[in-house]
C-alpha cells in the first residue's frame, strides 16, 4: 500500500492532545453528587461508568481513519512482463555413416563430438557459451533422408534429449548426404514458424511473448551432397529469398583419416577431404551467413562459439502496476465510528454537565 498525500499523516501528531482535551471536558463537566464519595467507597462501578472512555475513543479512531484517508493510500498490484526478440534457429545435422569416423588426432567421432557441441550450443557449457535462452529452436538430421528430430520451440529440453540419442545410422539403405533436401526443409520449417508468430497480436498495448528477430540455420555435414531431390544451391536460394542466414561448418574438413584393417592390424590412412567445402561456403556466402572448417573437435566448439557471438537475442522485462483508491471504504469508516460514537454518547452514556 502506498500514499498520495503521505504529509496528510503529520495530523496526527494533534490526536494526543484531542483526546486529553476530550479527557478534560469529562472530568470537568461531571457535577458532584450528594453521597458518591460512599458510593465509590463501597467499590461499585456500573458498566456504564466502566465504559465512560468508549466515546473518546471512537472519536479518536475517527479523526485517525478520516486523517488516513485524506492521506489517500492505494493498493498496489505490480507484475511484470517479457518480451523477447530471439532467434528462429534450425540446426541440421548430417548422421550418415561417415560420421561415426575419429574426427582429426582424437579418439572420437565426429558424431560424439558434433553431439555435444550442439548440446552446449543450445544449453550452455558454464564457460564461453552462455546457452540459447529464449530463443525458437527446432533440430532436423539427415542421412539419405531428412527428418524432423525436434519442432521448433522456446522449450529446449526435449530438444536436448533428442540430440543426446544422435547416432549415425547403421542401415546402408539409409546412408547418404541428402543436404539439398535437408536444408530445403529447415527453410520451410522457419518461414512456417515466423508465420505462426506473426499471428500473435499485442494485447493491452504490449509486446508480443516473442518476437522472431532473425531466422538462422546451422548445417554441419561431413560430405558432399550425393542423395535427395533438391539441389543445395537450390535450398539456399530459397532460404535467401525468405531472409535466412546460414551458417555452415565442415565437420573433419582437411585431411580425412580414416582407420583400416590390413594384415598387421589397425592403420590410420590419409583419404582426402570428403567436405565439399566450396558448396558450403558458397552457400554461407549467397545467404549472408558465414562456413566454419570444423577438422577438430576445439574448432568444432569455436565454429558454435563465434555463431553464439554473432547472433545475439534480446530480452526486454517491463514492469506494470495497478492501483486502487482506498478513500472510500476507510472514509466511511470514520464516518461509521463517528456515528456510533454519538449514539453511544446521546443514548447509552449520558453525561450530565
């Protein structure tokens, strides 16, 4: 509760003396009766000479209940509001075969590693990446063919426990690079998503709950395109002409080293570069986004941490308040005290001066 007129308070500072004053008047006003010395030697006292202070009383807690209410205290109801203009951000991740291969000196795979740096991408890692809070993020994976893992959503958890389960697939049916395809259906994913937005209408002359600040795609691929119906340049013209930026990243781009069996066991053998690193930049290019070459796994987490950089969401929190006048219940209240201050005074204790 709050006050307008809180000086209004210093009015009470004159209620003492009211009520000595009142106190007085009683004491003087009362006339001496013949023999109420012995009546008050005898002890007796009447309810009513018991209840002789009552009328003061009330008319000090009027006079206080009017002084509070020229004073006008306000209820207050006080909430708050966030509006976030985040990102649309559709991570397309490669799981063909391929990826269950080590990724540069190390002892994982590519899938070990890609997994988990777009865990932190998305949850944060407690150092460098902060996490993608309040952004609208979906996950799309794609062998020979693309599927949606995770819908786009503000709520990343189950999108979490999706990427977790990533694997490379197993069947051979299912092996391929389809990124024309897969790309082509993030697009698709984040103008559907801006659409669904954009029908979100201010209420009471606020923000939206979100806003799409930009529409952006992350594609890692350890490949070349060699499956689906839709040409990867194809895909980025169309996700350009929707205003998407993406950003690509070339899992194990360099000097691929694959490990073979031969007749004096294990041998790690140089094969060439299996990126197509020229697509991928030509497409980070035409769109406005940027290509990350991602042979080991620290530049595979430096790829999402400069992405992280680059792509920042903002979070606007308002405050609004509500308030409610109080005069007229505790000036009635004073008036009511007043009332019955007089009828007591006119009607229950009488006093004869």
């Amino acid at each position: 509760m709050s006050l307008a007129y809180p000086f209004a308070l210093l009015a009470l500072l004159v209620l003492p003396f009211v009520a000595y004053a009142a106190w007085r008047k009683a004491r003087v006003g009362a006339i001496p009766l013949p023999g109420a010395d012995g009546i008050a030697s005898l002890g007796v006292v009447t309810w009513r000479i018991a209840l002789l202070w009552l009328p003061t009383a009330l008319r000090v807690l009027a006079l206080t209940a009017l002084i509070f209410a020229i004073a006008r205290p306000q209820a207050s109801t006080g909430w708050k509001t966030t509006s976030t203009e985040g990102l649309a951000i559709q991570i397309v991740y490669d799981r063909s075969g391929s990826m269950a291969e080590e990724i540069g000196d190390s002892k994982e795979s590519k899938n070990e590693v890609a997994r988990r740096a777009l865990i932190d991408f998305v949850k944060g890692d407690g150092k460098g990446l902060r996490g993608r809070n309040g952004d609208m993020i979906g996950l799309i994976a794609f062998a020979r063919y693309a599927d949606t893992i995770s819908p786009m959503a503000r709520v990343h958890e189950p999108l979490i426990e999706a990427a977790a389960r990533l694997k490379p697939v197993e069947n051979r049916s299912e092996d391929g690079t389809a990124i024309g395809d897969a790309l082509a259906l993030a697009a698709a994913r984040l103008k559907r998503a801006e659409e669904e937005v954009a029908r979100d209408k201010t209420i009471d002359g606020r923000k939206p709950d979100f806003q799409i600040k930009s529409k952006i795609i992350i594609l890692m691929t350890d490949g070349q395109n060699n499956a689906g119906e839709v040409s990867p340049y194809d895909a980025a013209k169309l996700a350009k002409d929707w205003g998407i930026r993406v950003y690509t990243i070339g899992v194990g781009a360099g000097e691929r080293i694959v490990t073979i069996d031969t007749p004096f066991g294990k041998r790690r053998v140089p094969q060439g570069n299996a990126v197509d690193e020229q697509m991928l930049r030509s497409i980070a290019k035409d769109t406005g986004g940027a290509y990350f070459a991602a042979g080991d796994p620290r530049a595979l987490e430096e790829a999402y941490a400069e992405i992280d950089k680059l792509e920042k969401t903002k979070i606007d929190t308002q405050e609004h308040s509500r308030r409610t006048e109080l005069f007229m219940p505790i000036a009635a209240a004073s008036l009511a005290l007043l009332a019955l201050e007089l009828l007591i005074g006119h009607f229950v204790i009488r006093r004869v001066a």
